[in-house]
C-alpha cells in the first residue's frame, strides 16, 4: 500500500485518456452531421419543360385553343422552390417576394406539388406577366414547392428574391444529407466506435483488477 493521492495513479489517468478519446469521436461525429449544410439554404430551379405542340404537330396543322387564346408555342414548365437548410425560412426572413421569372408570357398555372417537413399552408402566390411571385411566408426546412406553369414560349427561367441570412442557389439540390448517409459515409469509423468501447471496457477492468491485486 502507498499514501498517494487517487489522482496520482497512473490507472486513473489512463482511464481519464480513454474517456476523452471516445467523447471526442462522438463529437467529431455529431460535428460533422451538424456541419453537413448551412443553416438556411433556398434552392429555386426548374424541372421540365414539355412542349405541346411538336415540330410535326405544326405541320399536321395542330393547334391548341385556350378559350379565345390561341398560343403560338405552348410549353409546360415545372419551377421549384427548395428549403435544403437545417433550419426553417421564417416569414420575417423574407424582403419582399420570391420571383421565378420564367422568361414568356404565363398563361396559367396548372398544377401546384408541396412535399416534405410537416404539413403547412402554401404560400400565396401570384401570375404577373412572365412572373410567379411566391408571397412571404413560412418554408420548412426540407420542403419542395412545385408549380406547374403553361407558357407561350421557350422558358428562360431568371429568379430573384431578397432574403436575410439565406443562401439562395439557382440549382438543383443534391440528394438530401440524412443521418442514414452520414453513417454510409463514415461507416469504418461508425463500425469501429463500438469495437473500441468494448476494448476500453476491458482495459478498465484490467486495470481496476490489477490496481487492487497490489
């Protein structure tokens, strides 16, 4: 037996390194989850653009009638509005609205899509012109809006939009960073962490055994 002070043993401080060094592999981890995107991120794009009359159709004498309209190059065209950001877009965010300029003459919007991040009210949105204008309003972290527009023309799509302490991008998103992709990506180090408590463990309790045979 010695009189030294616990914290002089050289088993403590062993146990004392072996702690710090799993505590910071779980952080390292939740870090690099926590960093894997910027807290508010906007994504504005378009996904298709379908002509309805074909370079045939015209010649076969087609034509499309909307009412007392006849355009002269009908197009569908899909825009898109994606929140990719850890955190939600609030209203008070917004500077004015968000405007998906496509570039031609709207006639109408077809079809209206929102997936993703709960359910909330849709932004109110409005036609003028070449322009859809999505109203200030709340936009989760995580959800798509989708608007189906009927154009007169080829698209140019040019959006624009004032938003504070939001990065704005006019691409689409990359496939969405989950904790399950995470782990696919770090795997080795995942599939190691448990093997090296299970080995502390056992250091431990070596060490423990071996202080009180003395």
């Amino acid at each position: 037996m010695t009189d030294d002070p616990w914290y002089a043993s050289g088993t403590f401080w062993t146990i004392v390194a072996v702690v710090v060094a799993i505590v910071l592999g779980l952080g390292a981890i939740v870090a690099t989850y926590r960093s894997a995107g910027p807290r508010h991120r906007l994504h504005l794009y378009t996904s298709a653009r379908t002509p309805l009359l074909h370079h045939n159709g015209k010649q076969l004498g087609l034509r499309i009638m909307l009412t007392d309209q006849e355009p002269a190059d009908p197009q569908l065209v899909t825009v898109n509005v994606v929140s990719r950001g850890r955190r939600d877009i609030t209203r008070g965010s917004f500077d004015g609205p968000i405007v998906l300029d496509v570039g031609t003459r709207i006639i109408g919007q077809l079809a209206f899509d929102s997936e993703g991040a709960g359910v909330t009210p849709p932004p109110p949105v409005e036609l003028v012109e070449e322009r859809l204008e999505v109203q200030p309003s709340l936009i989760k972290a995580g959800q798509r809006l989708s608007y189906t527009l009927l154009v007169d023309g080829t698209p140019a799509f040019s959006p624009r939009c004032k938003l504070s302490d939001v990065e704005v991008v006019t691409v689409r998103p990359e496939p969405e960073i989950t904790v399950g992709r995470i782990l696919r990506t770090y795997r080795w180090r995942v599939h190691a962490l448990p093997i090296l408590v299970v080995l502390t463990i056992l250091v431990v309790l070596d060490l423990v055994a071996g202080s009180w045979d003395r």
